[in-house]
C-alpha cells in the first residue's frame, strides 16, 4: 500500500491510469489528446494539502482523464469534502466520466463540461478551499482576478508545472508573488508546484 491507505481498487485504477498516460502521450502528439497528467509524487502531495489544510471544497481546473481529481477526491472524502473539476475537452470528459464511476467517486466529483474562464467569472466569491490550476497556462494570469476572488481567505492555490515550464508560468507568477496580500512558494515535486496563499487578516 505504501506511504498511503489507497483501497486496493483505486490503487490499481491510478496504476493503470499511469500506464495509459505514459502509453498515450509518448504516442499521440496532438496537444488536445494527450493526458498530460500530474505524477504520483504530485498526487500524493495534493492528497497531503488537502488533509492537512481541511479544504472540503476543492476546484480543479484541468480534469484531463480524472487521475489527478481522483487523488484530490480521495482527500476530500477521507474530511468530508468534495471536488468541483472543470474540462473543456469532449474527449476527456468522457474518459473521466467513466474513471470516476470505476472508482466509486462519482457522488463526491462534480464535473463541470465548459470553458475554465467563464466558470470562474460566475463562481462565488470565496467559494473554494484550495485551487488545483493544471490547465491552459497563458490564461492564467487572464483567469487571476478571479481565482482570487473564488479562494477563500486563507486558502491555497496550487499550480502544476511551475518547474517544467518555467517561461510559461512566470508572467503568472510575478503577478500572484507580487500580489502583496499573498505569499508563495515553489515545492520541487513532480513538475514543480507552485503555491500560493492569502493572509487571513
């Protein structure tokens, strides 16, 4: 079982998910097709934010083939939380669909079928406990006015890729570190994480 208590059943669908990912994306060229996922190590980094920060109400944008929403869904359901993940992709809304169902975490996964920006600009302020940004990297600094808005006080954004793609992500970057109401870190798991969260007071 490892570091984590995965049920048996959702450790081999993450095992087989990885496989299919590495299989897919070595093979398939077409940014839109390929999975893109986090690695495991960023999964259960995620799973230890969401535990030790008590987010209940987790946002993901990016669902992709659900690998990554699953490990946040796992997190949640051990507090009592739930995800809200957010796809554009016909494609991959559809392997995901059917991953959450295989996993039995349907009922804790809202799967929103749309376009990122438009979802954020009608959520509700300070409606989420951590943000999961592993999406279309030029819009984030476009989406920041309200992924600010949407996280609570206190709460923690996380984006993928902050070492990976370094010359994407830093007009982003700049933007969240020069925000002075929030302070930010770089975490070298994965792909590079890169957090950031807003002073209560």
């Amino acid at each position: 079982m490892g570091r984590f208590e995965l049920a048996e059943s959702l450790q081999q669908l993450l095992s087989e998910l990885e496989q299919f990912g590495e299989a897919n994306d070595s093979a398939v060229t077409d940014r839109p097709r390929r999975m893109l996922n986090i690695t495991r190590d960023t999964g259960e980094f995620l799973s230890v934010l969401v535990r030790a920060t008590n987010a209940k109400r987790v946002l993901e944008i990016g669902t992709s083939n659900g690998y990554s929403t699953l490990w946040l869904a796992d997190a949640a359901r051990a507090i009592g939380g739930s995800v809200t993940t957010v796809e554009l992709s016909d494609f991959k809304v559809g392997l995901a669909t059917k991953n959450f169902a295989r996993a039995g975490m349907s009922a804790l996964i809202t799967l929103h079928h749309g376009d990122a920006g438009r979802f954020l600009a009608d959520a509700t302020a300070s409606s989420f406990d951590l943000i999961f940004l592993d999406s279309e990297r030029p819009e984030y600094p476009g989406w920041w006015p309200d992924v600010r808005r949407v996280l609570r006080k206190g709460g923690l954004l996380v984006v993928d890729n902050a070492t990976s793609h370094p010359e994407q992500m830093a007009p982003f970057v700049a933007l969240v570190d020069n925000d002075p109401d929030f302070s930010t870190c770089l975490v070298p798991v994965g792909n590079g994480e890169f957090l950031a969260t807003q002073s209560i007071a």
